[in-house]
C-alpha cells in the first residue's frame, strides 16, 4: 500500500472516502451516500441519507442531508472543536440561531475518532446538518448585508451571555492573536514579522501600535469581546433562505473582539464603489438587534487594517513550505499592503 503523501490527489481523496465511510458507522448512517465537496485544510464531503433517521420538521435544515468535515491535523485542538460544537449546539438550541447543528455519534460524543490503514493518525470527524440556503456572493445588494448584520448582532449577543466551558487551546484575535502567537505551520507571528518585505514594515508596524492602544482601551469584557465566527463574509460562509442570513463553516472560530469579527464582514468588498451603501446597511441591521456605542464604529476600518496585517503574516508564513504557491501568497500580501497604505493615509 502506497504512503498517504505518496498518492495523487485524487488517490488521497479515496482514502479519505474510506476514513468518511468509516466515520458515518460512528453516527449510524454506513448506508448514506457520500459526495466528496473540498480538500483544503478539513476534507469535506456532504452525506445523503435516503431513510432519514435524525429528520424532524426545522426549516433551517436540508432533512436527511449532512455536512461531513474529517478535521486536519493540528488545526483545531479536540478542547477547541469540543467548544465549538458544543457552542454551535447551544445556539441551535437555546436561540434557535440559523448555524449548523451538530449530530451526536451514537455513543453521544460530539465527535468521532477515526484512524483507518493508509491515512496516517487518527482523525477527529464532525457531522452537521445541511444549513437550507444559497450563496449571494455575486448578486449581493445593500440589503444582504442588513440582514446579515442582524445575523452577527445575535451571534455577537448570544457569545456575550454564554458561559464558555473551557477557554484552553482556543485560538485568540486579541493582539498577541493576531501579531505574536503561533500562526501557521509551526511560525509564529513575531517570526513571521521577519519575512515580511521590509518596505512593509513601517506601515504594518503602526497599525500593530495602534491596535494595541485600541485593544486595552477597549478591554475583554463580555459586551465587546467573546466567541466570534471570524470569517463571516458574503463571499464565503453566509447562506440566505427567505431573506434570512444564516452563518455556516466555523472552523476558524476563536476568541475575539465583535468590531473585528464586523469588520470582516467588509473586507472582500474594500474595492466595491458601493462599499459606503453596503457599510451603512451591515450598521443598520447590526443595531437593530443590540445597541452598540456609535463611536465604536469607527474603528472598524482599524480592525480590517490589523486583519490585513495578519493575513500578510500568514501568508509569509506560508510561503516557505507551500512554494507552488508562492506567487499568489505574495499576491494577497501586496493586496494588503495597498489597503493598510490607503487606511492610514485616511486616517
């Protein structure tokens, strides 16, 4: 038998069909139907059971379909994924929130362990049920984004009141998140610092120093910092069914402040002419639901320059073991220089 890396892509995703038939005896459904959906970081396949044994009436829910997600390696801490899905459970249930609600395996964990011959390691694999809705990420109008304003501001209350179970191991968007702590593939952030391009490095540093500044004028009490979503765009992980804005894919949840996890919910549009009509519709559906100082935000556009300066860490980060993509990491990093540039000659 070949070694996993040893496989085509194509090899590896039959091996990791076999680890997600042997994942689905862990929630009894062996006889469901697989379809593999991605292979970046988590392998994702969506499951179809024509007899339907978890079914009930919910109109959030695609009855009898699942998302399968076989998590990677040393992504998500099993203290991390635990809180997720536990937090997940608790907004479906508590607040009838509109996120994936997550299927118990048969024993009542919320996640099975998996290892089969051929994949190296054990596996933690999560079952979800189908979030009902379609992406609108090329026919967004200003009223999308109020409505998923509403969205994030019930999120955002709801982490607010929510007694979290285990803070250990989570993955945190405060300063030290963001600009210090490990990053990706075993880099931190403060030596990631190091591969940045040095014409970087005044602009990237100022925004740090003023982020810092923010952060500890803000604080971390529970009304502006908790449990955020942390990539809630519309060109990504929003759903709409009636109108509604329904959040899927929280893989890269953490601890975090509210304005950053609202400020993200802008970023994919920073090059939109009708970035102003957008911004004011997100507000406007974000305070119907919790009243928020206004002079909170005007730090949004300081929130998305940090994220900028994170993902450019990142990036270098990643560029020394993914070198075939080297260029198009180097693409998101000049991306964002232009940004933070833009934002600090406004500011």
């Amino acid at each position: 038998m070949k070694t996993f890396d040893a496989l085509t892509r194509t090899g590896q995703i039959r091996r990791m069909r076999q680890m997600a038939q042997a994942a689905l005896k862990q929630y009894g459904l062996s006889g469901a139907q697989l379809t593999f959906l991605r292979q970046a970081g988590n392998t994702l396949f969506q499951v179809t059971d024509s007899n339907p044994v978890f079914a009930y009436r919910d109109d959030r829910y695609v009855a009898g379909r699942y998302l399968l997600r076989i998590h990677q390696p040393g992504y998500q801490t099993d203290d991390a994924l635990d809180v997720e899905l536990t937090w997940l459970m608790a907004m479906c249930q508590d607040e009838q929130l509109p996120v994936p609600e997550p299927v118990s395996t048969i024993n009542g964990d919320l996640f099975a362990r998996v290892s089969i011959p051929g994949v190296p390691g054990e596996r933690n694999c999560s079952l979800m049920r189908w979030v009902k809705g379609r992406p609108v990420s090329t026919s967004a109008r200003p009223s999308h984004y109020c409505a998923q304003g509403e969205l994030m501001a019930r999120l955002h209350q709801f982490s607010a009141h929510w007694l979290t179970p285990s803070d250990q191991n989570i993955h945190r968007y405060d300063w030290n998140g963001l600009f210090c702590d490990e990053i990706a593939n075993g880099v931190s952030g403060l030596d990631a610092w190091n591969d940045l391009p040095k014409e970087y490095l005044p602009e990237f540093e100022m925004v740090s120093a003023r982020t810092r500044q923010l952060m500890e004028a803000l604080g971390k009490s529970p009304e502006v910092y908790g449990l955020i979503h942390a990539d809630l765009g519309l060109d990504a992980n929003i759903l709409f069914w009636k109108g509604e804005a329904r959040a899927i894919d929280f893989d890269d949840f953490g601890f975090g402040y509210y304005l950053y996890d609202l400020s993200l919910a802008l970023e994919h549009c920073q090059e939109d002419a009708a970035l102003p009509q957008y911004r004011d519709a997100l507000l406007e559906g974000y305070t119907r639901v919790w009243s928020v100082p206004d002079e909170h935000f005007k730090h949004l556009d300081l929130f998305l320059a940090a994220f900028w300066v994170y993902l450019s860490l990142w990036a270098a980060a990643m560029i020394p073991s993914h070198p075939q993509h080297a260029d198009q990491l180097a693409a998101r990093m000049d991306r964002a220089f232009c940004l933070v540039k833009r934002y600090l000659n406004s500011n």
